[in-house]
C-alpha cells in the first residue's frame, strides 16, 4: 500500500481532482428538486398547449382549466363509455383507488442459503467465535456473537453463505 492509503485501501486524502463526496440525502434532494422544476415545467407546457388547441393567449388560462379540458374531460368521457382503463385511471386521481393497484405481487424465486452451525455450550460457541477471528472472518465472528448474546447455550446459529 502507499502512504496516501488507509488499512482498508481508502484514501486518507483526498487526491486532486477527485469528485466531491455526496451523502445519500444530498442525491436525492438533488432529485427531488429536478423533479419539481419537471412538473413546473409540465404544468406551463400543459396550459400553452391547451391554449394553442382553443386558440386562446396562454395567459387567459389557468393549470386548472387546462387539465380539466385535456385530461378530466376525455376522462370522463372514455369512462362513460365503459372504457376500463380510463375508469380505473380516474378512479385514481379522485382517490378511490390506491396507486398501484393492479400492480401483481410475485414472489421472490431466489434462494438464501445458510450454514447452521450447532453449539452446545457457552466456552465451544466461545471457541467457534475466536477461530473465525483468527481466520480473519470477524463480519461471521459478530454475527455468531450477537445471536448468542448471553445465554448459556445450546445455540443453533445461522450464517448466511454467500
């Protein structure tokens, strides 16, 4: 390793040039704020858009009659006509029916596998533990550790195995 290194190969310092270290928080603010300048956007581009289709100033409309002219109206009416996906759509934002609701629940086909390790006592599970640190498995050696906890044993631990 260099002297620039920490034991586990991080840097100790920041090189030149480097990108700047952001928090999980930061990226997803950062989102949320595009995200709203998007509907912002939208919502502008709804009322010019509708207002060029009636051959209106833009400024004579407001967010509301435009998306009650271009989307609730033709909602409405596919939805007279039995139409279900406009039903279900309108049942949706008028909130009598939860997002995602036709969404299908599959179950999950993968697999977790465990070692079960069996242990009589509280010295041989003690003995288990320092083997493993020994052999430099200490994430296994805690996670045996911590479902001992204090008791005196017998212990069935789980491990899962990677």
């Amino acid at each position: 390793m260099t002297d620039d290194r920490n034991e586990d190969g991080s840097f100790a310092i920041r090189p030149v040039g480097a990108a700047p270290l952001f928090d999980s928080k930061s990226g997803a603010d950062a989102a949320g704020i595009r995200w709203e300048q998007q509907k912002a956007r939208n919502k502008l581009l709804l009322v010019k858009n509708v207002a060029e289709g009636l051959g209106i100033d833009p400024s004579e409309l407001t967010y509301d009659e435009a998306f009650d002219k271009a989307i609730m109206n033709p909602l409405v009416r596919a939805s007279l006509k039995e139409r279900v996906a406009a039903i279900k759509e309108l049942a949706t934002l008028t909130g009598e029916r939860p997002d995602g609701a036709d969404a299908k629940i599959l179950r999950d086909q993968r697999s977790i596998n465990f070692n079960i390790y069996n242990l009589a006592d509280k010295p041989s599970a003690d003995r288990f533990i320092e083997s493993l640190r020994r052999a430099g498995k200490t994430g296994i050696a805690d996670l045996v550790e911590a479902q001992i906890g204090d008791g005196e044993g017998p212990f069935e631990v789980k491990v899962q195995v990677e």
